[in-house]
C-alpha cells in the first residue's frame, strides 16, 4: 500500500530528490546500446527480400517443430507481456516527467531509450513464433490487444520511488525467464531461438543495472522512506506485468501461464524469493541506519525471505498438481 496516506506533499519529496538525480542518470545512460550499434529483431530473422527466402524460412521454420508445448506457452507468455510496454511507460513517466514528449533530461532520455530497447523485443518474438506456425497468432494478438486495454497496476502508485523498486524487481525476472527459455530452446534444439532469448535477457540485464543504481543512490539520500516504499510493494506478492492478460476464454489465463513457468522451471517461487533476497543485499538493506516506521519496514524486509521460503515448497507442490490447461495459444492444446 501507498506510504503515509497518499500525502501529496511526500510524492513531490519523492519526485524532488528523482529530479535532484540527473546527473547520476546521465552517467549511467551508457547501460543504453547506441542506436547505431544496437541489435534489431531483423538481424535474427529470415530475410524475405532475400533470392532465397524460402529456402530460409523453410530453415528457419523446420527446428520449432521440436519445440514443446510447454516452451511455445512460456514464449507465448512472455511475448505477450513485452508487448504490453506502453502501459510500462506511462506508468514510469511518474519519474521521467516528460511533459513535452522530447524533453532532453537524462531522465527522459534514459525513458525514450529504454522503451526504444524494449520494444525490440517484443517485436522479435512476435515474429519468431508468427514465422513458426505453430501458435494461433488470432489468439495471442487477441490476448496482447486485452492487456494493453486492461491496463498496468504495479500497486505502486503514487509512490515515485516505488516504480525503481519495481522495475529492479521485474527486469531481474524477466531476465532469468528469458534466459531459461533460451536454455530450453538449446537442448531442444533451436539455436535461433536460443541467441534470441539469451539477446533479451542480455537488454534486461543492463536494464536491471540501471534501476538498481538508481534505488541504491535513492537510498542513500532518502533511506527511511526508500525502506517505506520497498517495503510497501513486498507487503504482498508483487504484481506481474502480465496478470491482466486475457484471451477471450480463460480469465484465468496468467495464474495457468505462471504454472507452466513454475513445472518447466522458468520463474518459480524461488526465483522470485532470491530476487527479493537479491535486491535486500544489493541495496544493503540491513546496514542502513533508519528508525522508527523505516525501521520496522527494515526488519520486515531482512526477513520476508526466510518467511516466503517456509512456505515455497508447499506453493511449489501445489502448482504441480494443477490438471493440464487448454491454451488457446497452441491452438486449444493442454499443458
């Protein structure tokens, strides 16, 4: 829950030492590939102006044959969120406070570059499995045009500093769950696949670097409500970026996608509790002299790990015995 009330006068606080910040954000505006040097989702695609492009595709095509069901749901899913990225960027505008759309703030700057990086990704995947054939593409651009329509809830709002905890939280998911999709496609055989998965986690690595300096200097100038807000949004299971995503069917369609994540080992209850684990050590959570609520905030924080890992097994055990669900995604196939 929001920190003391919603008090307008804490948001502009927050929103003051955020501004104070440009200068350490424009030094970290090199974890931005430059343009020029970027990599595009065409540099991992056939080439249908090619001479050959059916050859190419028919290459390209022939590997996803092998691909399991349960990866094509996971990619499915994991498509979807990505290109639900302008809900994403509305919401960090809070930070950016990019009125006139171009500003030229480091803030901005960094806000253009990181959505402009994101919305590869989302693309390339999009056309992996729509060159594939073998997911109902109607289904999933169904499914994307829902969650962009259904909106973005971090459960942050209007904490200005809570959006840097929360997206050091997810850019270090996301990160492990393309990575581990990448892995899959390797052994079941899909080297393209593969480079495509390990380029994403590779973007959201030095996206997860950037959010974390930035929260880790916002504790150093403001730690007690910095504790205040990081404790805020892990008073509760953090809300997924996907988890208004429909597709028509089955409005419970994030809870089924997750279980799948959870049995094929893409993201499950542990990573999730050594992500938090993570972000406690990476900000020296511990070590930060703070009193009063802060202080209780600290102690919630050092020991919400320990608490969520007493009952992950029992969460863990409970996914696994989920019955196999129909996804319309793979054409009403159950995993």
């Amino acid at each position: 829950m929001p920190i003391e009330n919603n008090e307008p006068t804490v948001v502009r606080k927050q929103i003051e030492v955020l501004h104070g910040m440009q200068a350490i954000v424009e030094k970290n505006l090199h974890l931005l590939a430059p343009v020029a040097d970027a990599w595009q989702p065409s540099d991992y695609l056939p080439d249908l102006s090619a001479p050959t492009w059916r050859e190419d595709l028919e290459k390209f095509r022939a590997p996803a044959e092998q691909l399991s069901d349960e990866v094509l749901v996971i990619l499915v899913g994991n498509m979807v969120t990505e290109e639900a990225l302008p809900s994403y960027a509305i919401s960090l505008n809070l930070i950016a406070a990019d009125e006139s759309g171009d500003s030229q703030t480091p803030w901005a700057r960094w806000m253009r570059g990181w959505t402009g990086e994101e919305n590869r990704h989302g693309d390339l995947l999009n056309t992996f499995l729509r060159f594939t054939g073998r997911t109902d593409m109607h289904s999933i651009e169904l499914t994307i045009h829902h969650l962009i329509a259904n909106g973005f809830n971090p459960r942050a709002y209007p904490d200005a500093y809570s959006g840097l905890v929360y997206t050091s939280f997810q850019e270090r998911a996301t990160k492990l769950s393309h990575a581990r999709v990448g892995a899959l496609a390797m052994s079941q055989g899909n080297t393209a696949l593969a480079k495509i998965a390990g380029k994403i986690a590779h973007d959201e690595s030095r996206h997860e670097q950037f959010y974390k300096t930035m929260m880790n200097e916002v504790f150093n100038i403001d730690p007690e409500r910095a504790m205040l807000c990081f404790r805020s949004l892990m008073r509760r299971i953090i809300a997924m970026p996907g988890r208004l995503m429909y597709d028509g069917k089955d409005p419970n369609l994030f809870d089924h996608f997750a279980a799948v994540a959870q049995r094929l080992g893409v993201y499950t209850v542990h990573d999730y509790i050594a992500v938090l684990r993570h972000l406690v050590a990476e900000w020296k959570i511990a070590g930060r002299s703070v009193a009063g609520k802060a202080a209780a905030a600290q102690d919630f924080l050092c020991k919400q790990a320990d608490h969520l890992e007493a009952i992950a097994e029992a969460v863990a055990t409970t996914v696994v015995k989920q019955p196999p669900v129909a996804f319309s995604w793979i054409k009403d196939r159950s995993v």
